[in-house]
C-alpha cells in the first residue's frame, strides 16, 4: 500500500509539474507575441499620428499635404497586412475548398498583388510555367502561399532593386511551386527555425507570421515546403503537392471540397 501511495503521489507530483511548465510556456508565447504585435504597430501608428498632425497645419502647400495622406495611407497599409497576416494565421486550419485548376493562373494573380505594392516597386518579378500546372488544391489557399513567399522574398531583397522568379511544373506526378530571390540568403541565426511562429530576423516589419501560414497551408494539402538551396547569391523556396491533395490528407472528412 505504500509503495502505491508513494507512486499515486509521484505521478500527480509529476502532472502537476508538466501543467505548470505547460503553463508557463504558453504564457511566454503569448508574451512574445504581444511583443512582437506591439512593437510592429507602434511604428505604424505613431507616422500616422505625426501626419496627421502635420496636416493639422493651415500652411502646408497642396504638394506637402498629398505627401502626408501618402505617408498614412503607407502606414495604414502595414498595419492592414500584418492584421491580415494574424487573419490568416487564425484561420489556417480552415477546411480546403478543394477544385481542379491552374497553379500558373494563382501564381499571376498573386505576383500581380505583389507588384502593386509601392514599397517592392524596384523589384523585378518574373513567371515562368510548365506547359501544364493543373492539380486538385484550394486556389485562394495556394495564392496566399505564393503571395507570402514573394513578400518573404522581396522583404529578403531589402526593398532594394532585385529579382525574384516565380516557376511552377509537374514533376513525376507532383505539383511543384519554387519562388528564388537573387537576396543574400538566409541568416544562419534562423535556418533552423525559419517556419516557427514571431521569427523576424532582419525584418523591418512583420510579425514572422508568413512562412508558418506557408508551411501549414502546404501540409493542409498533404504537401511539403523546403529550402531548396540559400547562399549568398540567393534562397528557392520549394513546394511539392500531391497530384490529388484529397486524396493524401489524413482526414478527407475535414476537408470541404467545392
């Protein structure tokens, strides 16, 4: 009997440690996520205060006040992508809509979204297509996918003039997607954790949310998202989809297909 109480009492010793380490670790998160939130959207919003106090200004010439309402409209806009980026990250685990179409017509669609962003104006986007990208996957998923891997990929390039190529193809069966930047490669301080959640090394803005929505979306569709290869004269980012991603996810039943 003893001998029972003694291992009774150490197994609830020992769960009640795990819960409070548990514990402990979400409540980090959470902090280092409102850090990193806070932090991200204080840049954002202390411009718009300023420009707007600026246009407060009865002398300001026509030229000065659009440069103002230029400036919040800028700032408005970061602080829209990083909230969409929370969006996205909230409803990651949505069902697929799952329907046959053209991963070159979601790539265009997302370099066209991309492009029209003032602050990426001096890089050079390219695409370049297989003689058929068609597979079964969730189109307004995948273009989230791309459009975060060419933000990630300009953001890499420093706002600065550079290139960045978009390609997709069929491959022994498989939908491949591969986004390089001639950038100066990936730090080695986060290689080895490029797709956890708050990683924003180097990054001027962004609350590192992209790269784990990429990876996530990419595994919803029982695919897989890598580095390809990164060094000084730039990063691939990889992504392979099974030929029928309803078929190679684990619960079909989740899914939603349209």
């Amino acid at each position: 009997m003893a001998l029972t109480a003694a291992f009774v009492g150490m197994r609830s010793r020992l769960q009640e440690t795990q819960r409070r380490l548990l514990d402990a670790e979400q409540l980090a998160t959470i902090g280092r996520m409102s850090s990193t939130i806070s932090h991200d959207l204080r840049h954002p919003l202390t411009a718009i205060q300023a420009y707007a106090e600026f246009l407060a200004d009865r002398n300001l010439t026509d030229a000065q006040r659009r440069d103002c309402y230029e400036e919040i409209r800028a700032a408005v806009n970061r602080m829209m992508d990083e909230i969409n980026a929370l969006l996205a990250f909230s409803k990651q685990g949505e069902a697929l809509k799952l329907v046959d179409a053209d991963a070159a017509e979601v790539i265009d669609r997302a370099v066209r979204t991309m492009t029209a962003l003032p602050e990426f104006e001096k890089i050079e986007v390219t695409s370049s297509h297989g003689h058929r990208c068609v597979d079964r996957f969730d189109p307004a998923k995948l273009e989230r996918v791309v459009l975060n891997l060419l933000v990630n990929a300009a953001e890499a390039l420093a706002s600065g003039p550079g290139r960045i190529d978009v390609s997709c193809s069929m491959h022994e069966g498989r939908l491949e997607l591969r986004v390089t930047d001639n950038g100066p490669g990936i730090a080695p301080e986060i290689r080895d954790k490029l797709f956890q959640p708050f990683v924003t090394f180097g990054k001027e803005n962004g609350i590192g949310l992209g790269l784990t929505v990429v990876q996530s979306i990419v595994q919803q569709h029982g695919g897989e998202v890598s580095v390809e290869r990164s060094g000084s004269d730039g990063t691939t980012f990889r992504i392979s989809l099974p030929a029928d991603a309803l078929a190679a996810t684990e619960s079909p039943s989740a899914l939603t297909p349209a």
